[in-house]
C-alpha cells in the first residue's frame, strides 16, 4: 500500500508541563505544580524513565519518518532544559515546545502545530507519557491505519478519528524482580492512542480523558497486538496500577517481549531502576 504524501505524524509528550489543570495538586495553586514538578528528585526519575524506556522504543521504529515534540514549561530550570536539547543529537526526531501554563488543550494544539508541517494536509497526531514506550512497528501501523482510513472517508477534514490500541504491557518499575504483565484494555486507553485531523485543528487526542472517547469522537481500535508498554510506580500522577487480570509473564517471556517488541534492554536497566526506587532488581 503505498503511503499518502497528504498525512504526517506527529507525537506529543508531555514532559513535567505545569499545565493549568489536570493534576492532584491543581487545586492547590500553581506555586505548588511547580514545585513539585522540578524537584530535582522526580526531573531525576522522569529523566530516567525517559532516557531508558520511552526514548529507545522510538529509536527503534521501523518508520522512522516521524516527529515527538516535547512540551516542556518556560519555567523548566535552564540545567533540566540543557540535558533535553542534548538528547537531540542521538534522537533526531525530537523537538521541544516551550510554554507558558495553559489549559491541557490549547498547550498541545501549540505543540503539535511546532511538529507538523503546515503544507501537508493532515497530522495523525499521537500522545505519549514520558515513562512509557510503543511497539517498534507502532508508527508503521499507525500510518497504515491512517491512511487507510482517510482513503475510506471515514477520517476527513471536519470529522477527526481517533486511533487506539487495546493491548500491551504493564511494567511495575518499582518492584523487585521483573514484574511485567499483559492485558488488553476494554475502553479507549492514553497509551499509544492518536487522532487524525487536519493541520492546525481544534480539537487532538487530548482533548478528551481516553476514557470518554468513545462518547465524543468516531473511534477505531485494534485488539492486538502488544502495542504500548505502560509502567507503573509509586510516581504515576494518575495513581494507575496493574489491573486487575492482567497476565503475569515469566521471567523470560518478560524479557524477549521487552527487548524483541519495544527495543528495550530490560536486563540492563533494571539496576538502574532499583537505585531509582531502592529495590533489589536481581531475580
């Protein structure tokens, strides 16, 4: 199938951004985001997180032609600031977005806008947390499904669709061991999800909690396969946990569906994790 020139995509990742709303601690005030946000502790951990999981799995995609901007605040500290613009030159496809404090909406409509490029008709855009990674082919399905769906009519200029995928893996970080399970999710998840649209649209994946998709928007979603790798420790804002029900891989099941899927290298970081959380990380 050959691709259409009409459509690009484009990620956005939103990186400590002290966005206007959506936090725990939104309701006490702005100074209180901020602080919790830059405290060199958690930049350390999210950097980790970045650096050994979300980055390596996008490296490793089978499309390379793609685009993560990431949305940072204005306020970020200039040394957290500097070591982002410094992963650019191993990760070409990134690009940062600066901004003030705005709603979650208008924050990522900027940065997509900076990612796509305005004389191509469509973005499929894309969102992704910092501490999670997609599968190696995700970017060549996405573009796939995109197309395909924009040739059918059922994507066109005044009616967006969203894209997900239902299946993956759940990593709790900050266990001992390598405790990584399967599940294949009922509703529309954040993971790996996107939306077609044209340049510049109104509305993105963001614009709605995934959970209330399928309410708003003309959805398409796949069962399978393992599409995104979603981790879970005691630093997920959202509180999320391993669900209930989810399969629990052997060990070196575990380990082949990280490193052969995702293009991580679960055995090497692992040390790293523990440090991070102050586990054992050894079998």
């Amino acid at each position: 199938m050959a691709r259409r020139p009409d459509n690009q995509i484009v990620g956005v990742c939103r990186f400590s951004y002290p966005a206007k709303a959506g936090f725990r601690l939104s309701a006490e005030g702005h100074d209180a985001i901020v602080d919790a946000l830059y405290a060199p502790e958690r930049l350390r951990r999210r950097f980790a997180y970045f650096e050994m999981i979300c980055l390596p799995s996008l490296a490793a995609q089978t499309d390379p032609d793609f685009t993560l901007v990431v949305l940072i605040g204005d306020a970020m500290p200039i040394r957290w600031r500097k070591r982002l613009k410094a992963l650019r030159a191993t990760y070409p496809f990134l690009q940062i977005c600066a901004a003030e404090p705005l709603g979650p909406l208008q924050a990522t409509r900027r940065a997509f806008r900076i990612g796509a490029v305005e004389d191509v008709p469509f973005v499929t855009g894309f969102r992704l947390d910092d501490d999670d990674a997609v599968a190696c082919d995700y970017i060549e399905r996405l573009r796939e499904t995109s197309d395909r769906l924009l040739d059918a009519g059922w994507a066109t200029e005044e009616t967006p669709v969203a894209i997900g995928f239902q299946s993956g893996i759940y990593w709790a970080l900050d266990k001992p061991g390598l405790p990584v399970f399967r599940f294949s999710e009922i509703r529309p998840l954040a993971q790996a999800s996107a939306m077609i649209t044209p340049f510049d649209f109104r509305l993105n994946i963001f614009r709605w909690n995934h959970a209330h998709l399928l309410a708003h928007v003309r959805c398409w979603t796949d069962p399978e396969p393992d599409m995104f790798v979603r981790s879970v420790h005691d630093g997920n804002d959202s509180g999320r946990t391993v669900p209930k029900g989810a399969e629990r891989l052997p060990p070196g099941e575990a380990v082949s569906v990280l490193r052969d899927r995702f293009g991580l290298a679960p055995m090497r970081i692992r040390p790293q994790l523990g440090r991070l959380h102050g586990t054992d990380h050894a079998e």
